[in-house]
C-alpha cells in the first residue's frame, strides 16, 4: 500500500467540504486489500452500494435548499434542525469518507508519541482504550458508531452515536471533532461475522490506520 494513496484520498477528502454538490471519494485501496479482517464482499457492497447511497440521497436531499451551497461541517452542524433525509445521508457521507481512511492494508502502524501520550493519560492504557471502544460498539443497540473524539478541549473521549449520527452533530451529548471511527451497522461485517459483532470489533485493530488517526488527532488540536 502506497503512503501516497492515502494522502491522495485525505486531500480530495478534505478538499470537497469546500462546497457541495458532494462526491464519494475513491477508496484508497483495493476491495480485497483488508482480507483476513474485512472481506472483499463486504467492502465493494460496503462502499459501492451503501456508502455511494448516501452521497446521491443527500445531493437529492439538499438540491434546491440553503444546504446546497453550504460545506458538509456546516450541515451536521445544525443537522437537528434539518430534514431527517438530511441528517441521515449528510451523517453517512461524512462517517463513511472517515471510516475508509482509518483502516489500512498496511500492518503494525502505529499511534504517534503525541497520540500514545493522550491516549493513556485519557483511559489508562492502549489496552482500556480498545476495551472502552469496543464496548461502546459492542453496546450500541441496532445500528450506529463508536468513535474516539477530540473535545473542544483538546480531550479525547469514546463515544457512540445510533444510525449515522456522529459527534460533529448538535443534536448529539457529547460533541467534539472524530478521528477514529468504527462502523457497527450490520452490512459493515454480516458477511463474515454474521452476528458476532465481537469478533469484527476484535478484528478492526488489525487494520487500522494509527497514522491517519494521529494526523487527525494533530489537526483537531491545531483548530482548538
């Protein structure tokens, strides 16, 4: 896996909260690259048909409204005043733009200093940090997130939200800007773990991507 694909996809990433209409960014690595973890299957139905929904339902939401020329921030910032259809496709854009980029083909990466240093002085250990994710995956009733987050404290916090809210949202408790994100509806893993979300919850640390968290985590402080 090339460092540059990455960088390619955060930039054209990043770049399209410029304005909308929105687009769904390229995947930066093949279906089949997460094998073992998450299977090919998965991935092309993942991203091809769910994620790519919600990209042409929130450009149909939004077509004609205010929402249109505004960047996606802007929209899930005030999303509990905005159609449901809104909410709802403009949240599984987002989740799913930073869903793809967190995982990687790329083995053992590892959180910077910065990052390590703030996870254990917020939870403890590496360890209690991916116990505290996971259940709160794990927990999560029906579909949704659990995500790590930056406060707007420069602190980080586990979270989860339900259906594709996020913590960008006004309408969720705890607000702040996600760096990592796991994806617990069911298409994200049936396939392979038919109802043992534990097992995908379990397996999602062995492709993540610790180096696009931490330059997520960098950025969100340089905003503070």
């Amino acid at each position: 896996m090339k460092i540059y694909k990455i960088a390619a996809f955060t930039a054209v990433f990043a770049a399209q909260f410029a304005f909308a209409q929105f687009k769904q960014t390229p995947l930066p690595y093949a279906y089949n690259a997460l094998e073992g973890n998450i299977d090919a299957q998965t991935m092309e139905i993942h991203y091809s048909k769910h994620a790519a929904a919600y990209v042409s339902n929130l450009n149909k939401a939004i077509a004609g409204t205010p929402q249109e020329k505004q960047t996606l921030f802007q929209i899930l910032s005030k999303a509990g005043t905005l159609p449901m259809a809104v909410r709802n496709n403009a949240g599984g854009h987002y989740n799913h733009e930073l869903f793809w980029t967190v995982m990687t083909p790329q083995k053992d990466t590892q959180p910077s200093a910065k990052l390590s240093k703030a996870i254990t002085d917020a939870f403890g250990s590496m360890d209690a940090f991916k116990e505290k994710m996971s259940k709160a995956g794990a927990d999560r009733f029906g579909s949704g997130w659990a995500w790590l987050s930056v406060d707007k404290n420069g602190k980080l916090f586990v979270s989860s939200t339900p259906n594709q809210d996020n913590p960008l949202m006004d309408v969720v408790e705890e607000k702040g800007t996600p760096i990592f994100g796991i994806d617990v509806w069911e298409h994200a893993y049936y396939l392979k773990y038919q109802n043992k979300r534990a097992d995908y919850l379990t397996a999602i640390w062995n492709v993540t991507n610790w180096k696009e968290v931490s330059r997520r985590y960098d950025e969100a402080l340089s905003k503070k």
